[in-house]
C-alpha cells in the first residue's frame, strides 16, 4: 500500500491540490491576522474607514470583527 501512496503523491494532480490547499491555508490565514488586528487599531482611535482601508478589508469586514470582539 505504500508504494500506491508515494506513486500517487508524485502525481501532478496531487501537487496541485496540495499546493492549492496550502495557499488557501495561508490566504485564510493572513485575513485572521487583519481581522485580529481591527479592535487594536479602532482602540488606538482610528476610525472604521481607516482601519479598513489600512488592512485592504471591506467596511462590513471591519464592522463585523469590532463586533466579534
């Protein structure tokens, strides 16, 4: 069983799945670090507008990540 599962990992199908996973994991996880940045940045004073346009998020994004926390 082994040697199906090393046959398989060499498949390009299976690189490209790979690397699609890996860059959905790190595109979800760069977004988290934006959305957890927004109370620090409204605490400072900024307002919604500018926190938005500082992290390039939406205004419902902000709004709804001031409200989750």
């Amino acid at each position: 069983m082994l040697g199906i599962d090393d046959e398989l990992k060499k498949t390009r199908m299976y690189q490209s799945i790979k690397e699609e996973g890996l860059q959905e994991g790190l595109q979800e996880g760069k977004l988290q670090a934006k959305l957890d940045a927004v109370p620090r940045l409204l605490a400072l004073g900024l307002s919604v507008e500018q926190v938005a346009e500082i992290l390039d998020l939406t205004l419902e994004q902000v709004q709804q990540a001031a409200q989750n926390r």
